[in-house]
C-alpha cells in the first residue's frame, strides 16, 4: 500500500532551483571505462548511482544530482551518474513520438543503444569498481529517471548492491517485475505514465514503497523534459526531489 512521508525533521527544503543557466558542481571522472558525473562529499558513507533518461546529460538532470548529494546537510550522499550511452545518447526533439520517423527512431534506440539487458549488466561493472574504490561508503541506493527507471527495476533483485530504489517517471512498467524487487521502492509516476500498470506494479511489490503521483506533470519533469521556467514545473520538480531525499533518508 501506498504511503505518504512527511517530511523527516532532520531533512531541509531543497534548495533554491535555477531555472536557466545551471553550473553543476560536481566533476567529471571516469568509472568502469564511462564518463561520470560525480558530486557530493567525498566523506559521505552513503552513496547513489544515478541512471539518467535516454537524453543523457542534461542541466536539470545534473542540478537533481547535486540537490540530492548537498541539499540535506545530516545525510549527505556521493553520487555518481555514469554515461551509459557513450556520448550517444538519444536526440530530445524524438520526443513525444508523434510523427511515425520519431517513434521508428526511438524503438530503434531503446532495441540497440538502450537495450536494458545491455544497460543492467553496465550497472553491475560499474557498481563493482565503485563499491571497491569507494570502501568508506556503507550503503547504496539507485535512482532512474524514465528508461532509467526500468533500468533500476531490473536492479533491484536478489543480489543487488543497493539498499533502496527510486524510479522517476519510469517507462516500460511492467507489473512483473514488481514481485522480484526486493529492497525498498519509491515510484514517482507523471500524469504520462499507464495508471493501470502502475497499480498492479504497486499491488506486486512484496517490499516496503512509496508511490508519489504527479498527475500535473509531463513526463520527464524531474530529468532533460522538466521546464524549469514554468512556475508550477519548478514547483513539482521541487517537491518532488524532497521524497526522493525523506526517502533515502529513511532507507539508507
């Protein structure tokens, strides 16, 4: 059953969100052979991998990154969001696929490219190098934002190296992948997501979750898609990143 989380006394707002211009401040190192962005306080014992959207690195995906490594000053985290894609991440003017040229274009992405088979297997290589690099970090948790959110699904099965998960406007929900998930899930699904299939996702789960709608919001509003200009997505995109951060300060 859903549940709604206040937020924890110990967590801050986040911070103020930029709209435009945004200068990440974190840095770029290389994990497992990828470009990472990483940021936060290299003494932090917690740390989150982040699975980005199909676009890659974007300013609203990289400011996301840092609100959850610097925002809550008691939990601090190291994040890393790795480059999955190898600089070829997918062109954002394919979506919404809405002439059959963009949809042909983004099926053949998500097939070859981002195929998730391809992408979890990454997920494992790069968790080992970090996991052995980065001894003083106790505990993992993962986020996903869209396709990345699958990614994070698959993640979460027996055996994995994290602690707790969070899919951001997640595509391809399938309800079975829900009973396989075995450590804490947070969902946070837009007004673009199949309500049905998140449902019956949230009624497989067997695991402590959370699921925080946001049925006001485009699809992608946390990652490359949110317009930070627009008040009201400013708004949500705020809110939303603090359940992301009460929850893994619950979690981790």
């Amino acid at each position: 059953m859903s549940q709604t989380q206040t937020p924890s006394a110990a967590c801050c707002n986040t911070p103020a969100v930029v709209s435009k211009g945004y200068k990440e401040k974190g840095e770029w190192k290389t994990v497992d052979g990828l470009k990472t962005y990483v940021t936060g306080p290299s003494t932090a014992t917690q740390g989150i991998l982040i699975v980005y959207d199909i676009f890659g690195f974007f300013p609203q995906t990289l400011q996301g990154a840092d609100i959850l490594a610097h925002a809550d000053s008691e939990h601090q985290y190291q994040v890393f969001m790795p480059d999955f894609f190898e600089g070829k991440p997918a062109d954002i003017s394919w979506y919404p696929p809405d002439t059959d040229e963009k949809g042909k274009k983004l099926g053949e992405f998500f097939q070859t490219t981002a195929a998730p088979p391809k992408t979890v297997e990454k997920v494992k290589s790069v968790m080992k190098e970090l996991t052995s690099k980065n001894a003083g970090i106790q505990y993992w948790g993962i986020v996903g934002y869209c396709w990345g959110g699958k990614i994070v699904n698959l993640s979460s099965t027996a055996g994995t190296p994290f602690k707790a998960a969070a899919a951001c406007h997640p595509a391809m929900v399938d309800p079975n992948d829900a009973p396989n998930v075995t450590i804490p899930m947070l969902m946070i699904p837009s007004k673009d997501e199949d309500q049905e299939a998140v449902d019956k996702y949230e009624k497989g789960l067997k695991v402590e979750h959370q699921v925080e709608w946001f049925k006001d919001q485009v699809h992608g509003f946390m990652a490359a898609r949110g317009d930070l200009e627009d008040e009201s997505v400013k708004s949500a995109y705020e809110k939303a990143y603090q359940h992301l951060l009460n929850f893994f300060h619950k979690q981790l």
